[in-house]
C-alpha cells in the first residue's frame, strides 16, 4: 500500500510447459466466484457508461477488496489494505459477493443518468441476490457477508479522498508539437455506432488523472520517460511517415491484417480481464489464486493510466491528426504535411505521449506472466464491443501487449515512440505490483 499510506468473448488458454504443439481445446470449466464479479463488474461499467480511464480505478477497488475479504477468512498472501478479523467459518462465496457489491454500488451505481443508475443497480442487485442464493448453509452466509462488506467498506474510505474526482485546469498549447483540440470521438454515451466513422471537436479528458493517488506506485511519476522526440530529429520524421501512410482513414498501405488489429484492441482494459477471465478457468484457479490474478492486473492497470496521464499532461504533444496536417510547419524536411488527412479511428482528446493503451497493455502482460510462471502462453480470444466478433490467437502475454500497442498506430491515433516508451513504462508498473503486492505469505 505505498502508494497510499500517505492518504490513510471466447478465450482458449494453455501454458507451454503443459502442452508444447499446437493449440489444446480445453473442456470448459465453471467460473468461480471471483470470475463471475470480475465479468459483473464489466457489464455494470458498460451499463453505466464509464470510461475506459475511470473503470481500471473501479476494477482495481472491486478486486483489491475481494481479495482482501477472502484473504480475512483464510490468509494466504499479504492483504492490500484490510487485514480482517475474518471468521474461517464464513462463506468465501459470500465474502466475494459482498465486497464486490460493496464497492460497485458506490463507485458506479450513483453516478450516471438516472436510467442508467437504474440499469446499474438493478444488475448490481441481482448478480449479488444469485450469488448469496447460491450459498445454502445460513451462517457462514451471513459471516461472510460482514467480511465482505467490511473489506468494501475499508477500501471505500481509502479512496475516497484520492483524487479522482478533483478536476485540474488546463489551457491547450500553441505551436508546432503541442496538443491542441482535433478530430475526436462524439461521447460515447449512449455508445457510437461506428467509432471509425463518428467526429467531433471537445476539450482534453480528465487533465487531472495524474493527480490521483497511484494503488502500487510511490508516486505517479515514479517510472518517468524521456519524452517524444524532438521535432526536428529523423526518429520523429520515422514516425511520423509510419502513422501517415498506415493510419489514414483511407490507406492502400494498411493491410486487412492491421486494419483488424487496430478494431481487435479498440476495447480498452476489457480485454485484459476477459484474458484474465479465460486464464483463471482454464488453469483452474481456486476463488483465492483468481482473487489475487484479478487484483494484480488491475491494481497494475489502474497505476499505469496513472502514470501515463501524469507524464502526458507534462510533454502534451500533438496527436497524428494535427501533426500531419501542420507537417509543413514542424521545421523537419522530411516531413510533409497533408490538411485533409484524417485518422482511421477516433482520435481521443488526450495528448499523444505515451500511449496508455500500451502502459496498460504492457503492465497486465507482465502480471500475468508473473503471476502465472511465465510469458509464454498460448492462447486466443474473441473481441468485445464495438468491434465485437473478431477472434486472435497470441504465444505469449508479451505479445498480444505489442499488438495492442500497434494497433494504436494502425488506427491512426499514436505515433510509434508514443507505444515503444508507453510498454516500457507499463512493464515497470506491472513488475513492481507483481513483486511487492499480494506475496505469498510465510508459514
């Protein structure tokens, strides 16, 4: 808890050293409890229309305090805040349940449309009515869901003074290299229809993101990074010719293959818990292995978006789509620029370096890896919305974060440097979380 002592889908999955050929179908196996709140809380996003930037909080306080609930009932790694009293004759089932509602019902439930709110809580209410009926034996039920709501409760107050919902001021820059308001995604509530195709013009997103209080970081500026390169140099001049030619709206460059990688990822942090989803009930995590997957992924996910915006609010360098329209003013030869050039996807309204896309994407692949004893890893997943139904097949977690790190440039929307330093910056991130956060305990 350093960094807040000072505050208080279809997925196939094997592991190589299982089954080193080909691709190994493996029998379904019933997701538990952990699993089955992490896919809640999902939906319960979606149907509240939180964005991809404030759910990787929401997801690391759901599963921070899940883990922390069954880790009350019967230790067997470091608790991330609450340490109990636990009773070992409570329920798990129910524990998980609890914490989980605990937290969502605050943290997504109040927010929104009053439909929405509506929408939220009645899921929110019905998933935990279905997991307390599924717990038969009255007491333990009822033990746990003390334990449950205590460890929500903690990590409620823990974060409630964290930052994320103070705003920051920000005034757009002038001049070559500098962001500046662009082509950027119609709001996406209710969601957009076709996120290639929908434009508009808005003021930078939550300019104050970097301010909140890391969960496993020392500070949001621990992993700093150089920055992008300068202007002038030909590392720029590559990069930017690299976006240009691939990431237009039209492009005769971009292959079919890019043009579905870059829909594949557009998902956000979705897609690392669906692969997370996927590892648990394949490998056959126990409730408390998953607890502490699901915690480590996002407590990671959750810093490196932290992290991402504190550096990019610092650099606040220009998206593709403004630099290569101003091309002919960057005082680079080998760079020319074109006004009617359009991305393929959405720019959103956020500086370009570093890509959190990559930060994040580099993180998880490095839990996983961590937690699960090793990178390499076969499997393959189906995407989520809005491009949903597209299915791809990766070796190894360290791969599938380099895809989700190009797609960014297929789409337009990132140049090169902005994903290369944005994975170095998450591989830091997650590496930390995953050796000093959720150890195993001594005996």
């Amino acid at each position: 808890m350093q960094g807040l002592r000072a505050l208080g889908g279809t997925v196939r999955v094997v592991h190589l050293s299982v089954w080193m050929s080909a691709f190994f179908l493996v029998a379904p196996v019933a997701a538990n409890e952990v699993v089955q709140w992490n896919d809640t809380t999902m939906k319960a996003i979606e149907a509240n229309g939180q964005s991809a930037i404030v759910s990787t909080r929401t997801l690391a306080m759901v599963h921070a305090a899940v883990h922390d609930a069954l880790n009350a009932i019967s230790r067997r790694y470091d608790a991330y805040y609450f340490e109990g009293p636990g009773d070992a004759a409570a329920s798990p089932e129910a524990a998980i349940a609890a914490a989980a509602h605990t937290v969502l019902v605050a943290v997504v439930g109040g927010f929104g449309t009053p439909a929405q709110k509506g929408a939220t809580l009645a899921l929110l209410d019905q998933a935990y009515a279905a997991s307390l009926a599924r717990v038969t034996d009255g007491p333990a039920r009822n033990t746990g869901v003390a334990v449950g709501r205590a460890a929500g409760a903690a990590m409620l107050r823990l974060r409630q003074d964290d930052g994320a919902t103070r705003d920051a001021p920000y005034t757009p820059g002038l001049g070559a290299g500098r962001w500046r308001p662009h082509p950027n995604p119609v709001p996406a509530n209710p969601p957009i229809a076709n996120p290639d195709m929908a434009r508009g013009y808005a003021a930078s997103v939550v300019p104050g993101w970097g301010n909140v209080a890391p969960f496993t970081l020392l500070s949001a500026s621990q992993f700093w990074l150089p920055g992008p390169p300068a202007l002038t140099s030909p590392v720029y001049a590559r990069d930017f010719n690299e976006v240009k030619t691939l990431g237009g709206k039209v492009s005769t460059a971009r292959t079919a293959d890019q043009t579905e990688i870059a829909r594949f990822w557009f998902e956000g942090p979705g897609a690392w818990n669906r692969i997370s989803r996927a590892v648990a009930a394949t490998r056959g995590l126990d409730a408390r292995d998953s607890a502490r997957l699901f915690a480590l992924v996002n407590l990671a996910m959750a810093d490196a978006y932290i992290a991402g915006f504190k550096i990019r609010y610092v650099y606040d360098s220009w998206r593709p789509v403004t630099a290569i329209r101003e091309g002919d003013n960057d005082g680079n030869d080998a760079t020319v620029g074109d006004p009617a050039w359009d991305s393929h996807q959405n720019t959103p309204a956020v500086s370009d370096y570093p890509s959190t896309q990559s930060t994040f994407s580099g993180a998880a692949a490095v839990v996983l890896a961590s937690v699960l004893g090793g990178d390499q890893s076969n499997f393959s997943f189906t995407s989520g919305k809005p491009f949903e139904g597209l299915t791809r097949s990766f070796t190894s977690f360290s791969q599938a974060a380099r895809e989700s790190a190009d797609s960014r440039v297929y789409a337009g929307i990132h140049f090169r440097s902005a994903c290369e330093d944005g994975l170095a910056l998450g591989r830091k991130v997650g590496q930390r979380a995953a050796t000093m956060y959720l150890q195993p305990v001594r005996k």
